[in-house]
C-alpha cells in the first residue's frame, strides 16, 4: 500500500484500521484526546509518505509515548 498524497476508500480504511487496533491494544478508548491527537499525527504520516502499516503502528509508538495532555480526560 503506498500512502502518498490524499487517501482513497482503501487507504482509508486501513489507516482507521491502524488506529483503531493501536488504540485498542494500548487502552484508548473512542472519545479520549490521545486517540483524537493519534489520528491528526496519522494523518502527517500519510502526508509524509509512510508506506507501511508496521512503519506506521512505530511511529505512533514514538507519537504516543510523547504525547502529553494539556488536560486530563474524564
């Protein structure tokens, strides 16, 4: 899958594929701001040409374990 420029129907349903196992193995749930800032920092990604749905779950490792909210979540 090359993921250059704007997604189609099947980039973008692997891209929320990503997110959502990511977000469910590392306890996110739906409505928490780390899954919303996860999923702007997937789009970059895209936009940057990550090709690779393994490249990407490690980047989101790199993103997620710097990611520090500007305040807490109910």
């Amino acid at each position: 899958m090359t993921l250059r420029g704007t997604a189609d129907e099947t980039q973008l349903a692997t891209l929320t594929r990503i997110l959502d196992e990511y977000c469910e193995q590392a306890g996110i749930e739906g409505s928490h701001p780390a899954r919303e800032h996860l999923a702007r920092r997937l789009i970059v990604l895209f936009g940057g040409g990550i090709d690779s749905p393994d490249d990407i779950r490690m980047a989101l490792d790199t993103i997620a374990a710097d990611w520090k909210p500007s305040q807490t979540h109910p």
